[in-house]
C-alpha cells in the first residue's frame, strides 16, 4: 500500500509541474532564443536597435542581415546576450581572424567597446 502512495504521490507531482510548465516558459521571442542556447547579437550599446540570433557557428557575416532588415550586419555589432551553457567566441575577422573576444557562458555584454574585438567589429560567430 505504501509502494501506491508514493506512487501516486510522484504521479500528482509531476502532473502539477507539467500544468505549470507552460506558464512558467511563457517570454518575448528573444527570451525564448536566449534560453535555446543561443547568441543574439544587437546593433547598439545597451542591447538597443536590431538583432540577430545565432544557434551554430557562421564565420563569414558578410552576407548576413540584423533580424526583419536587409541591412548588412558585419562589422556592426555594438552588445551581445549568451544564453549558452558555454562559451561563444566572436571574432573581428572572417574565417576566425584577427582580434577575438571569448562570450561566457550565460553572459550578456551591453558595450564591447572595451573589450579586445571592439566595438562593431564581430565578422565571426563560433560555437
């Protein structure tokens, strides 16, 4: 009879946290993006203007736009927000060349002007 209890206990449970599941993931997109385990990049200081969200590895920005613009987005990048569980690594050349600046894990920058790459520099993103 006991072996039941707990049982059913455990059941209630874990019922009880799959009702809460959803309302406690509830987040804006880029809440959402960060907690994937991703990097978004932002266009200013302090996380403001456009952003791009990256989940893999891109080392030539060249070609690539800020998030709803057709607007080039190498060597624009002014903050960033990791969301990883590990380290992102941006570099100020394609291909990862030149300057690099090591993104913690779980971390958010919200000027990269004083660290190594710069400010608007990132041409590389590596996972």
């Amino acid at each position: 009879m006991r072996k039941i209890a707990i049982a059913v206990a455990t059941l209630g449970l874990g019922a009880g946290l799959i009702a809460v599941s959803p309302a406690a993931t509830a987040a804006t997109d880029s809440t959402r993006a960060i907690q994937a385990g991703s990097i978004t990049l932002y266009e200013h200081d302090d996380f403001g203007g456009r952003k791009a969200t990256f989940s893999g590895t891109d080392c030539n920005l060249s070609n690539n736009t800020w998030s709803g613009s057709s607007t080039i987005m190498n060597n624009q990048t002014s903050s960033m927000s990791n969301g990883r569980s590990a380290s992102v690594w941006l570099w100020d050349g394609a291909g990862k060349t030149g300057d690099v600046y090591r993104a913690a894990a779980n971390s958010a920058d919200s000027d990269l002007s004083n660290n190594p790459i710069g400010d608007n520099a990132v041409s590389c993103v590596e996972f």
